[in-house]
DNA sequence: GAAATAGTGTCTCTCAGACAGTATTTC
DNA sequence: GAAATACTGTCTGAGAGACACTATTTC
C-alpha cells in the first residue's frame, strides 16, 4: 500500500484495559512506561499490531505478555478504536482498545516496554498523568464493564472458576460500588436460567454456613437482567 | 514513524453502516465498488481515513459524500473495527466501522469510487456477495440497531424532527421484525421520562383521528427499558 | 450458647401484556 | 352512519425490593 495523499501510513496498536476485583477494589492493570514518549508515566498496557496478526490475536498476546496467562481465562473483548491525530507524538497512531475482565491473579510481570506493572484501583489512578489518551480509554473500558454487568454473566469472569454467590455478589457490589441485598441477589442469581450452574459441592472452613459452589452457566445474556440499585440505569436526564 | 518489522504500516478505512426505515423495510445503503478490488460487487460505503483527521470526522465526512446529509440529522457512532489480515487484498486495511441511523432519505448520490448506491432492505441483501468482510459488518451493525432499540431512545433517529407514536411504532416493528400493541407502546413511550416531547400540535389529513406530533425527548437511556416481545432479549440459552 | 454467614418464604409495589371501551377523524 | 386510527382505563401475572425467618457452621 503507497502513502499517498489518500492512503496515509498509520501505526496500528492495541491498548488493554484489564480489570480485576481484588481488597474489595476494582482496580486495572497499569505499566510504568520504560521507554519514550512519556517515559516513565502510567499507562494502559499495549504495543503494535506485528505485520500478520489479527487485532483479537495481538490483544491475547499482550494479555499473556503482560499477566502470563495462557489458557481461556476471565473474558477479552474489544472495547473501541481511537485514533486523534495526535494523541501519539511518534505520528499517526490508531490503537483499537480491549477490555480485559480477569479474576484475582498474583502481581503481574512486567512487560519488555515497562519499568513495572501493578493493580491500582481505578477510582485512585491519577487519570490527569496517564500516558496519551488513556485516560478516556480507561473510563470507556470501566464503564462498558459496569453496563455489561447488568445483562450478561460477566461477573463471573472476575470470579475463580468455582465460586460462591457471596464472592459473584462482591463483584457486583465492588465493581457498580453499591450494596446489594444478600438475600433477594441470592433469588435473582440462581433463578436467572443459564447464569450459573451449581458444582454441588460446598465450601469449609469459613465462618458460618458453608456455602455452595458454582460454575458460570451458558447464558450469554441475562434475562431478566441485573438491575443496578440507586442508579436506576438510564435515569440520567432531568 | 518507519515501516520496521515491530511498526508494519497500515491503512486505515471507515466503512458506515448506514440504515434507515422505508416501505416498512429496514434498509441498508449500499454501492456498488467502480474500481477494484472487488469492483462491480456491492459493498458498505466508506473510505480512507485522511492524514489529519478523526476517525469520527472521517465517517461523517463519508455519510455527507454519500447521503448529501451535512447537519446533526440521525444519529452516527463508532461500531467496531475489523483488521484479519487478508481482508483487503491491498495490504494490511483495518477499517472502523460506523453505525448511522437515519430518517427516510430521498434516493442516495453515488460517491466517486462508486457507480451506484442505492438502499437494500437488510433481508434481501445478498450477504454472500458483499465486498470484504461487509457482510460481518452489516450484521453486527444491524444486530447493535436492535439491540440499541430497547435501552436508547435511538428509534427517534430514524423519524423525522416531528412524528407520531404510530411512526414511531413502526420503526419498532419494522427493525424488531415484531407487532406490538399499539395501546400498550403509546402508554409506554408517553410515560417514559424523557423519550418523547409532545410538540402540542397534531397531523391533519390522514385517515382516523390525528395524532398528536412528537420531537425526540432529552433522554439518552431509556428507563425502563422497551422490551422486545417473543425473544426476550437474553435467552439465548438451553 | 452467641455470632456469623447461607438460604427460604412472604408481602407489596411496579410494570408489561391483554384487551374493553371512548374519542375524533375520513368516507 | 361505517371504518379507521388515536387514545384511556382496567385487570392480571411476573418480578424487584424489603425483610422475617430458618439452617448450618465456627468460636
């Protein structure tokens, strides 16, 4: 392809926002950067499409780089593609932006392009000094995770493989930062067909009842969905 | 930035999705390519993204070539981007796909690389035949219209500045592909807070009793949600 | 036993769906 | 008047929220 007038040269990157819900936070992956521009900032992790690569394949492969992981764990999504002329000082740079939900994993590795890597939680990330336009790609991403929460199972992807309904009710309440009433979240969840499945096995050792272990289910949607309390989801004119 | 093995150089389209509601048929605008590749087949409209300009700029750049729409009619939003190598035999094209939604327009201008456009209904459309991976776009282009129905006022995008809760009722069951009860949808839209304003005045003319007109209301979620009968939305399951 | 957590049952209110009935126009 | 479309009212059933109550564990 010739750079031309009407066939401008661009840099292709994917940009990772991977979430996960650890201390009762939801908090991302971020990377101090190693290399210029802005060497020694917060950012997203991420780095360039190679030459015959699909963009899903380069996002699995900078999760792994990034957390190790390998098999099909937590949920990789893309999330949208931003590409301002100049939000990259190195030229035209569009990345297209993923959004990881992984469940709560040991301190993550840090990448070739990264002094280090480490969870923050996302309401205590500086946004004002993330490298490029991160910043806004990290909201985009957390609010996505909020909205999907409501109609699909995707908590569960924050949760180990076999997990109890109080651990799916942490992620709800962590992740929308609400409360949310034990025992009618306990009817909703495991009434709501496909969502999960129990193991039926229960956990020990804990304080109180033990409780029962389940697995995700088929559902892909949920219906009726999840209802967000306090914030009765599209009440946002007025 | 240098075309190395780490920073291979792309080309970047946008390629619109852009749907309306005419003849009670959910249509699609579609041209037919003039030059190659695929030259004769019919295809999204779209294009290449210029050196300076924003990905947005760039598809209502597009839209306004293709519909001769310049101010803020209808609705566009960014959809996803689509990058396997091998889509465009070119080279290496990575496309961002937008999703417009718009009023009944007279009959479309063909653009400069195209000899043709035209709308489609969406079920008639010959997917197999499209350019590219158009047909993945067009579905998960159609699939987001759907589904942005039942949680967004974004019906009204498809209605001129002033309608009637009949029209908008058959944009409804037009996209949804659904009846609905005419009674039980103008009590549902007139009390949803902030989907519809009545304007004050009313249609003259037609047959029955007039109606009274509508513009599209602040809202930008609606609550409750409109839900769509016989697939009730997630169960997708069993 | 007390404390803690798991899980069930019951009441009420809201809202979607069904559909009778009324209002206002054209023919 | 009949036919057509617009709109209102009423009933019923499903489900969300509130919360009393029972079950099973650790201490």
């Amino acid at each position: 392809m010739d750079p031309q007038a009407d066939y401008p040269p661009f840099a292709v990157t994917v940009d990772l926002v991977v979430l996960t819900v650890r201390a009762d936070q939801l908090s991302v992956l971020l990377v101090r950067r190693a290399i210029p521009p802005h060497r020694g900032a917060w950012a997203l992790p991420g780095g360039f499409v190679h030459a015959d690569e699909k963009l899903a394949d380069a996002a699995a492969r900078e999760l792994a780089e990034e957390t190790g992981l390998t098999g099909p764990v937590g949920h990789l999504e893309q999330l949208a593609t931003y590409g301002d002329p100049g939000r990259d000082p190195r030229g035209r740079v569009v990345t297209v932006a993923h959004l990881a939900l992984l469940p709560d994993l040991p301190t993550p590795v840090a990448g070739t392009d990264a002094d280090s890597a480490e969870w923050q939680p996302v309401d205590r990330v500086r946004t004002d000094r993330l490298a490029f336009d991160h910043a806004r790609i990290l909201a985009d991403g957390v609010e996505r995770a909020r909205a999907k929460l409501e109609y699909t199972p995707l908590a569960t992807a924050f949760c180990p493989p076999e997990f109890t309904v109080a651990q799916l009710r942490t992620v709800y309440e962590t992740v929308w930062g609400t409360r949310l009433d034990p025992r009618n979240f306990h009817r909703k969840v495991t009434g709501t067909p496909g969502f999960v499945t129990a193991v039926g096995r229960a956990t020990e050792g804990d304080r109180g009842r033990p409780a029962q272990l389940f697995r995700r289910g088929l559902a892909t949607l949920l219906y009726p969905p999840m209802l967000r309390p306090t914030t009765p989801h599209g009440r946002d004119l007025r």
